[in-house]
C-alpha cells in the first residue's frame, strides 16, 4: 500500500487593507438626483470597506451593487453574480479593477451624478495604498500558481531534469540590410 502524501500547506489569508478606512459623512457630498448625501456618504463608506476587506462577496450586497454599477464607468453587467465573477475572483481580477478606479475620470457636476464620490473613493485608494496592495497579491498569486505548476511538472516529467530548454546553439539569421 502506498503511504498517502500530505496535501500542500495553504497560505494563510492576506491581512485586510486598511485597519479603518475612512467613514464618509453626508458633509462630504452634494445632493443630485441620484442620490440625497446621506445615501452616497453610506456608498461611500461601505466601498472603502468593501476594497478594505480584500472584496468578499457577503460584503457585496444589491444595494452596494446597485449603485456600483452605475459609478466609475462600469460596463454593464447582467447581474450582481455577473459582476462578481468578472471584478473579484481573482487577485489579478481585483488589480485590474482598482486600476479601472484609479483611470476613471468623473464627471464633472456632482449635482447630476455620483462624481463626488467617486473623487473621495479614489482619493481613498491612493492615500490608502490599496492600489499598491491589490498588485502585489496578483503578482503573488501568479508567481504560487507557476510555482505549483512547476512542481507538478517535474513530478511528472523527471527524466527532462537538467536538460536545457534552450538549444545550446541557436541559429542566427543573417542581417537583410547589409
């Protein structure tokens, strides 16, 4: 009987963000016809958390999504399970989409539009360094799926071990121009 091999050690969960985002108050915002300042300081606020605590899905409520998706010139989503599945899934997902934040340029009236808070938001990602943080997990992230790949890979292919991947003597092409 062959002995069972232990599975891998997962790596432990990464730290939230952010200790305490920043709580937005209704002073911070304007009323417009989406929204009165109350209900966009609580978007606000509840976004910042949200990215704080790394994007979990109980966190995404249909109010937040709601909303969401009609900020920071999102493309339109089907569902909320649709703009989960494509925003935060992955570390590499959830880069790209605080990069899409940090690009986005907001309308210029608040009054007409949810302008104001994106402007806090983002001003929030950059003085939070989230933006930084996200990259960094893709990166790891990609580097622990080569890594795990590799390793299933030599398991499976011993023999190729120590051999070159590379010919030891490439052929050069000639210079055309000459």
């Amino acid at each position: 009987m062959t002995a069972r091999r232990p599975p891998p050690p997962r790596d432990p969960p990464p730290p939230p963000l952010a200790a305490a985002p920043q709580i937005f108050h209704s002073s911070d915002f304007v009323p417009s016809r989406l929204a009165d300042p109350a209900l966009k300081a609580r978007f606000a606020s509840h976004f910042c958390r949200f990215l704080a605590a790394g994007c979990p899905p109980q966190l995404f409520h249909s109010w937040f999504y709601k909303h969401l998706r009609l900020t920071f010139g999102l493309p339109p989503h089907a569902s909320r399970a649709d703009l989960l599945s494509r925003w935060f899934v992955s570390h590499a997902s959830k880069a790209d989409f605080v990069r899409r934040l940090l690009s986005h340029v907001p309308a210029p009236r608040p009054e007409l539009s949810f302008a104001d808070v994106e402007l806090r938001v983002q001003e929030w990602l950059t003085a939070s360094g989230a933006a930084a943080e996200y990259a960094h997990r893709s990166v790891a992230q990609d580097e622990a799926a080569e890594r795990h790949l590799l390793r299933v890979l030599m398991r499976r292919y011993p023999d190729e071990l120590g051999r070159d991947a590379v010919p030891a003597a490439a052929p050069v092409q000639p210079d055309l121009f000459t």
